[in-house]
C-alpha cells in the first residue's frame, strides 16, 4: 500500500529574528513527540488564528532545552518530524530557536517583550496549563497572561489532554516507550510511535538463520529508541507499507553487539534497499530480548514471532 504523501508545507524559520513580523496568534512550547495534547494546543492556535486573520505561527527550538537543563534520556521527534507532523495541521510557520546561552539568559519579561511581542509580531499566545518560560523557569501561563494584557494582547491557555486517566505529557510517553509499551505510546501520541533511519549493511547473520534483516542506522543520536526487545512493525520503504518484525537490542545470541542495534525482517519483500531511507512505525511489542541455548533455538522463536506478527498487523492492502 502506497504511504500518504500530501502535506500541507510550512514556512520554517532558524531564528525568530527571520521571521517577517506579520501579524501572527503563536504557540509556544517544545513539542517534543507532537502528542495529542500538543495536537490540541496547535488546533486552538490555528482556529483563532483564521478567526482573528492573524498568520500561524509554533514557536519552538532546534533541540529540546530540556536535554541540556534536566537530562532527559532522549527525544521523541527530530526537528524533521516535528515539521512533519506540524505540516499537517495547517499552521502557516513554524520558528526552530537556537536554545543558546543568551537565550537561556533572557528573562521572561524579555522573552515576553523581545521575542513575542517585537520579533513575532504576536497578538495572540496559546501555551498549555503547566507552560514556564524565562530564566530559571521563572515565568508561568499566569505571568505571561498579565505581561500580555499590559501591551493589549492574549494569552490562550489549554487544558491538559487526559488518556487513560493520566495528563498526556512527553515525560510519560518516553517512559512507556523506555519500558516498550507502544501500544500506550500510540494512544498518547495519536499515532504509532516511529523511527527514521538508512538502511545499512550488517554482518548478514538474520539471513544465514532464514530470517534476512534490514539493518536500520538511526542518525539522530538523541532519538529515543522502544526498549530492548521484539516489535511487531510497519515500515514505510520507497512510500510503500511494509509489515515487518524488528529487534532492538544488542543480539546475546550470536554476538553481543558493543551498542543497541535496529534489525528489521521485512515480510513478503525482497527488494534491495540497502542506503534508502525508512520509517519504522511501532505497533506491538512480541516479547523481551533474550539470549537463547542455539542459533537453531532463535529461528524457531523467530518464525513463531512472524507468525504472530503477521496476526496481529493483518495484510497489507494494496
């Protein structure tokens, strides 16, 4: 089945002091995952800004702060796939700040004076309930709200999304995925949770067991991959959905790898696809990694893990 292709493409700007200072409503946040709440924030954002005639605008970075002031253990989306998926909602630009140490150093009234209201040209904000901004994280939704109203702009606040009783937030998605559940991933997200990476050749070990593998190089080394373990998977090749089954992990059986690999058995295809570019679209996890007595032992674990992959996913329509 042929992936969908048709997006609508945003203007993206590498510093808000490219932006051209149209009249603009904007969402600021990091948006990292682009996940159901975010998708909420950004509806918001879009329906007032073609209420109010104000150009669209997510304001966000070009690396998640949070990864240089709290140590998080990886990111959810690349800046690629934020613009991806922003794209899709209709907003006219999205701004990819440096995260600088000037940056770091701005106040929030600066950030609030400089960035939004000079550079931006915003009349309109909309954040989600829990937003700080400035430095230290000193300014709140609450405080930008009273700094906005004193130069007559808005503030727009969005309430949390709930999923399965919990806030949807990008700190628990990355936790279940950690933990390789990315069917509850898939339900904060909206989406299945996805990798990009190129096809690279390995040492050809899945083939001599029967099962020839795709070995997937992840450029991105801050994107967070699903726990070690057995995935049952869709893979966009060439614009085509492939099913398949994958491995993260680093293979105890044959021979540990010195870090964690991506393995993908491509089912029902057999086209060379070594140097092209794929994505990986989590749907199920089969079951942990584990080192097994044989090779022989392995394959047959193997055909029994395509053959529930193949249940679960189902054919794929053409």
């Amino acid at each position: 089945m042929a992936a969908e292709s048709v997006q609508r493409v945003s203007t993206v700007y590498l510093s808000s002091s490219e932006y051209p200072r149209i009249a603009s409503a904007v969402a600021v946040g990091a948006f990292d995952g682009f996940h159901v709440g975010h998708q909420r924030i950004v509806r918001e954002l879009v329906d007032y800004g073609h209420k109010a005639s104000l150009a669209t605008v997510i304001y966000t970075f070009r690396r998640n702060p949070k990864l240089m002031t709290r140590g998080i253990q990886g990111l959810l989306t690349t800046n690629s796939e934020r613009v991806e998926y922003a794209g899709k909602t209709g907003v006219d630009s999205i701004v990819l700040e440096d995260f600088s140490a000037r940056f770091q150093g701005l106040s929030a009234e600066a950030f609030v004076s400089e960035i939004l209201i000079s550079r931006l040209n915003a009349w309109a904000v909309v954040v989600g309930q829990d937003f700080h901004f400035g430095k230290g994280r000193a300014g709140d939704a609450e405080t930008m709200s009273r700094m906005l109203a004193n130069a007559g702009r808005r503030l727009i606040i969005i309430d949390p999304v709930m999923v399965d009783g919990k806030t949807c937030s990008s700190s628990i998605i990355r936790t279940v995925i950690i933990e390789g559940d990315v069917e509850r991933a898939a339900r904060f997200l909206g989406r299945s949770y996805s990798i990009e990476g190129v096809i690279v050749t390995g040492n050809r070990i899945g083939g001599c067991l029967g099962f020839p593998t795709a070995n997937v190089e992840v450029p991105d080394p801050v994107k967070l991959l699903p726990g070690d373990g057995v995935y049952a998977v869709r893979v966009i090749v060439g614009g085509t959905i492939v099913n398949g089954v994958c491995n993260i992990g680093v293979r105890p059986t044959i021979i540990a790898a010195s870090r964690r690999t991506v393995e993908v058995h491509l089912l029902d295809f057999d086209r060379q696809v070594y140097g092209h570019l794929v994505s990986v679209q989590f749907v199920t996890r089969l079951r942990e990694e584990v080192r097994f007595a044989s090779p022989a032992a392995l394959a047959k674990q193997i055909s029994r893990d395509v053959i529930r992959a193949r249940v679960i996913l189902g054919p794929v329509d053409d």
